[in-house]
C-alpha cells in the first residue's frame, strides 16, 4: 500500500470510532439529562410534602372522583328500584 491508501484507511476508521464514541456520549448525556430531572422532580415532592407539614390546609381535604362516582351510581339504583 502506498502512503495515500494508508491516509484514507487511517481517516475512514478514525470516523468510526469517533461515530460510535460520539453515540456513546450522547446516550451518557441523555442519561444523564434524565437522572437530573428525576432528582429535580425528586427535591420539589420532597420540598412540597415538608411545606405541606409546616403550613396545614384548614379546609377539608379533597375528595377523589370515586367516591362521587359510587355516589351517584347508589343514587341512580335507588331511583331505579323505584
């Protein structure tokens, strides 16, 4: 081989392992952009549940939809039985 067949193999894999290094980066950075939202995420649950303990709600906490559901379904068997 003469010295430019040499260059031109030498550039061809040096792309391919700076293709695959550079795939390996960018799933590192997508794992790591994923990591710091969840702990992101992480802290305000946290930070709200502590506030959530200092700072009480006086009202009356809310009631799930089921129980409105179960609510109008006993309702509606009353009225039909009639």
């Amino acid at each position: 081989m003469n010295d430019g067949q040499t260059e031109i193999l030498f550039l061809a894999s040096n792309r391919a392992s700076t293709a695959v290094v550079g795939g390996m980066e960018m799933s590192f950075l997508v794992i790591a952009a994923l990591l710091y939202l969840g702990l992101a995420l992480g802290f305000i649950l946290v930070v709200d549940n502590l506030v959530g303990l200092v700072f009480h709600d006086p009202r009356a906490p809310v009631q799930l939809v089921s129980v409105y559901i179960g609510r109008a379904f006993a309702a509606s068997q009353k009225l039909y039985r009639k």
